[in-house]
C-alpha cells in the first residue's frame, strides 16, 4: 500500500469520526418514531431503517445498539441483511429506470447530469474497481452506502455479481467501522 493511498484512508477515518453524529437525522429520528407509533418491534425497525436510503445501516446500527439497546451481533446481522435486501433491485433496475426517463428531454439532461458527475467524483471506482466500489460504500461518510454503491457500479458498467459482491463487502466494511463507534457510544450513555 503506497503512502498516498494510506492518506487517503487515515483522511477518511477522521472525516468519518466528525461525521458520525449524522445518524441521528432528523429523517432517521422520524421514521423511526413512525415505525414505532405503527406497533413495530425494535428489530423490525432496524431492519426496515436499515433498508433506506440516507439511513442505511450507518444509522441502523447506532439506533440499534443506543436506542433499543440491541445486542451488537444481533444489530449488524439485521442491519447487514436490511441494507443488502433493495441492493439486488436496485442493480437489475436502475439501467431499465435511466433508459426510461432518458426517453424525455428533461430526464436525458438528468441522467447525462448524473452519470458525468458520478465518472468525475467516481476516479477511484473507475479505475480500481473492487477496491473502489468497496470503500465508496464502506466508508460511511454522508452520499456512499449500498444505495449510491449501486448506482455508482451500474454507471462504470460492474457486472451484477461483481457489483452485488463488493457492495457486500462495503457494507461489512461500514459495520465494522460503525458498530465500535456506536459501542463507544454505549459506554458513554450507561
């Protein structure tokens, strides 16, 4: 690993520890307020939380662990599962969904928008493609997760089972970072 590469890293571990007070959002705090005016259990409201975008499972699994005081396995196992479950769609349908709106004048300046955006921020998916794709979703900094993963390996054309592998490992990556950090957090509250 050349030293570039470890800045790069050790710069994105500090981000990510100013970051971390995100997954306390105000669309996290009211979606799971809702989920528990519906009757929900705590499982299931990590499981469904973990599911969404914005949230994902950087958010799923501090609530987890500091709110409803889930055991760590048990709350990286359901966010884990929860995160991966739209990933599968989102890779089979998201070509079919830029090909439709593409068909619209507004919609092509969207997507050609989008796609030139994703090649100019995404160098690092692009050019080293697992590697890239795992630690744009692995890190959890505000816009990377499963969800922007996944569009991100449909614009550089990863195959689904390449695209559907990394973003696994992404996501394992993300928990291994969040879930001490929320454990910390744990310690600190009791």
């Amino acid at each position: 690993m050349n030293i570039q590469r470890l800045k790069v890293i050790i710069l994105s571990l500090l981000m990510l520890g100013l970051c971390y007070g995100l997954h306390a959002s105000a669309f996290a705090d009211s979606t799971v307020d809702w989920l528990r005016a519906q009757g929900l259990s705590p499982y299931w409201i990590v499981f469904i939380i973990s599911m969404l975008p914005i949230i994902e499972l950087r958010g799923a699994i501090p609530i987890a662990i500091l709110l409803f005081k889930i055991p760590w396995p048990q709350a990286v196992l359901i966010s884990v599962i929860g995160n991966m479950v739209p990933i599968p769609f989102l890779l089979l349908m998201l070509e079919w969904f830029f090909q439709l709106i593409s068909k619209i004048p507004i919609g092509h300046r969207f997507t050609q928008w989008l796609f030139t955006r994703t090649r100019r921020k995404g160098a690092a998916i692009e050019r080293y493609e697992a590697i890239g794709l795992i630690t744009f979703v692995g890190i959890p900094l505000p816009g990377t997760g499963g969800w922007t993963g996944s569009l991100a390996a449909r614009i550089f054309g990863i195959s689904f089972w390449r695209s559907l592998l990394f973003i696994l490992i992404g996501v394992c990556l993300a928990a291994a970072i969040v879930t001490p950090l929320s454990l910390l957090g744990l310690v600190a509250v009791n």
